[in-house]
C-alpha cells in the first residue's frame, strides 16, 4: 500500500464519525436490499412472515441501541480522559484508534439506524412477503452481531484507557514506526553524506514535519534534473528560517523546480504522529515513565516497565534486517540519530528515577544489557548514560547500603573485562 494512502487511513481512524458513517450508510443499504428481494421471482420459496412480529423486534432493537451508544459514547470518554490523567496526552490519538471500541459503537449507531428505517418503512407497508423474510433474517443477523460486539466490547472497554494498555499500546506503535525506519533508513532514498550544499529552500509555515511524499520528490527531481538533499526528517520542528533541503542541479541547463509542488511534498502540522517519527514514540514513553516517578504519584513499578519497553526497542533498532531496495535514487536523507533517541528518553527517567532504588538499578540493568548486545555505537552511548545517571543517583540516594548496591550493579557491566 504506497506510504501516503497508509497515511491518510491512519489518520482517518483517529477520527470517531468515519466508522459510525460507514455503519449508517451499510443499515441504510440493508433495508433497501429487503425491498430489492420483492422484485425477484421467488416469492414462494420463502415462509410467511408476520408482519407485527418484525415491527416488535424491530421497536426492541430501537428502544435499546439508543441507550447503549450513549452509554458506549460515555464510556469511551472516560477512557480517553483517564488515558490524558494517568499516561500522557500524547497517547490519546493512540487511543481513540482502538478498532475495537470504534466498531463496537458503529455496530451500535448502525443498529439503531437500520431498526429505525426498517421500522418507518415497516409500518408503511413498504415490503412484500420475500421482503419481509429478507428484513426477518436482517433483523436476527444485527441483534446476533450486536450481542456479539458487546460482550466483546465490554472485555476491551475495561482496559481501554488504563496505564497498562496505553503502555503497550504506545510500544506497539514505537515498534512498528522503529520498523519501518529500519526497513527504509533514509526514507526510501539515499544516504545524505558530508554537509548539505545547494539551493537551500524552507517552509513558510511553522509547525512539526508529520510527513514527507518521497515519491513525489522523486518525480520533480527527475523531471527537472535536480537532486535534493534533505536537512530534515519527520518529528523536527520546522520553522521558516530552518532548510528543509537543498537542491542541486545536474546540468546547468536543469529546468526549473516549482517551489510550491516542492513545499506541497512536506506535510506540517501542529501534532506530531507515530507513524514516521519513531522519536516521538519514546518521548511519549518518557512522558509516562515520568509522570509515574513524580513525587505526586511515587509509582516505581510503571518507571520500571517503562523501561522494560525501551530496552526491547533499543534491542529492536539494533537487531540486524534487510533494508528494502532504494526507491527514490534522487533524494539524499540523514539517518535517524541513535544519539538523539538515546537522549530523548534516557535523561528523563534517569533524572526522575534517581532518588528510587528500584528504578536506578533497573536503569543500569536495561543500559547493560543494550551496552552487551554488539552494537559499538549502542554500547558506547549506553556505558555514557549509564555513567551520567550514577551520578545522578550519588546526589540523590542518602542511604549508604543503597548506593553501595547501585554502584555494584553498575560495575557488574561496565568494570568486567
């Protein structure tokens, strides 16, 4: 599926109306299609049904479906606002996309709108004998699904939102963001090696870079005779006195590049998303690691699963895989700095955690371990930080025994031969 259609959908699944929408139209159709069935020739292969009993079952779903997508609406605002109060709001786009809530309530919206013009049209006489066993078997098939997706629902409904699910959650996406970075290193193009040179070009907007059309560089690139070097990659914020990129002609005879279907292929807004920025996946993680080590909510056991999640994401950049086959051999894009992740999450805990045992040892446990797993790079930022937050830990932890401990697992990793 090309990077911009997966784009569009994801963010179509943040929005609450589309799947309720769908769920309208589809109810809609199936009332239509009862009526269609009376236009066939088999009117007599089909048993009689009571007129009354389907405007019944009908009037129960109604009188339900109404009161059980209000109290699915309530719910899941609950979820959403628990999810701002006890992780971060970063997590609540993360949030609102869970597919299951989401078709739970369209399940629910499009029960009542399909009972409540299956009814009008019902009681209009609208339907003949095949119609009505048509709209008979319907009904049956939306009261079968709704009690399906309700027992489901409510299963998801109780953890949606909790500290636990939002953790996992945010991993997940990290994971999957961390992954496609590594199958793509430098967005589908080429190594930017050296210091940029060029025609230098910015945005007029200010905001962060959700996204770039790679492919759509790629074509003005090589219908004009220019190679672009990119100064940016999704998560930075953009301003209009930072480059975005540079442009360099091939030929002195190049043609000219439209600086507006340039600009057009940068994608700013005010949020940033997991989908091309892994780095925003591990703010999001600090975020919450923090918030658990606050002196207002003192809960270590959440810092420590915090860092649980970035060891097995860091142990995932790490792990060796085959990147896919260049496709845009006209653009150039930097690596994502394994530095800068590090120092996107790190410090954070590492400075909140300090004054906690329980979390500075794990601290120097998780730093061990990725400094053991044969990345050079990895072990040598890994031993730095895991320098920096002893420190941390020599200032904050009063209790002599305590610190003794600290020191030991520190040198358990990083004094060995």
């Amino acid at each position: 599926m090309p990077s911009q259609l997966q784009f569009f959908l994801a963010r179509l699944r943040e929005r609450l109306w589309v799947k309720p929408l769908l769920a309208c139209v589809l109810s809609v159709l199936g009332v239509l299609l009862a009526h269609v069935v009376d236009t066939m020739p088999f009117d007599w292969k089909v048993p009689e049904i009571a007129q009354g009993s389907v405007i019944d079952l009908l009037k129960i779903i109604a009188s339900s479906m109404l009161g059980v997508a209000t109290f699915a609406v309530a719910s899941m605002v609950a979820a959403y606002v628990s999810t701002g109060q006890s992780a971060t709001a970063r997590a609540f786009p993360l949030v609102v996309a869970d597919d299951v809530s989401q078709n739970a309530l369209s399940i629910f919206i499009g029960a009542f709108i399909f009972s409540i013009v299956a009814l009008s049209a019902s009681t209009n006489d609208y339907f003949g004998k095949a119609g009505r066993f048509t709209l008979f078997v319907l009904t049956l098939l939306v009261l079968a699904t709704v009690v399906l997706v309700f027992v489901r629902w409510v299963d998801s409904i109780a953890r949606l939102g909790r500290l636990g699910a939002v953790m996992a959650t945010v991993e997940e996406a990290t994971r999957q963001s961390i992954q496609r970075r590594r199958r793509h290193p430098h967005l589908g193009g080429m190594a930017a090696d050296g210091p940029p040179c060029g025609q230098a070009f910015r945005a007029t907007e200010s905001g962060y870079l959700q996204r770039i059309d790679m492919a759509a560089l790629q074509r003005l690139a090589t219908q004009g005779g220019w190679r672009i070097t990119l100064a940016v990659l999704p998560g930075a914020l953009i301003t209009p006195s930072r480059a975005l990129g540079y442009l360099r002609a091939d030929a002195p005879s190049a043609e000219p590049i439209d600086r507006q279907e340039l600009l057009k292929a940068f994608m700013i807004g005010p949020h940033r998303h997991f989908d091309d920025d892994p780095r925003f996946g591990l703010v999001v993680l600090a975020e919450i690691g923090g918030r658990a080590l606050s002196t207002g909510i003192n809960d270590p056991g959440t810092g420590i699963g915090v860092l649980g999640s970035l060891q097995r994401l860091f142990v995932q950049w790490s792990s060796p895989v085959e990147p896919d086959e260049i496709e845009c051999d006209r653009i150039e894009a930097p690596a994502l700095s394994l530095e800068e992740m590090f120092d996107d999450v790190l410090p954070a805990i590492a400075r909140d955690g300090a004054g906690t045992l329980e979390v500075a040892e794990r601290l120097q446990r998780v730093l061990g371990e990725l400094g053991a797993c044969g990345d050079p790079q990895m072990r040598i930022l890994a031993r730095r930080h895991a320098e920096l937050a002893l420190a941390r830990s020599v200032q904050a932890l009063t209790f002599g025994p305590d610190l003794a401990r600290l020191r030991r697992r520190h040198a358990d990793y990083w004094d060995s031969p």
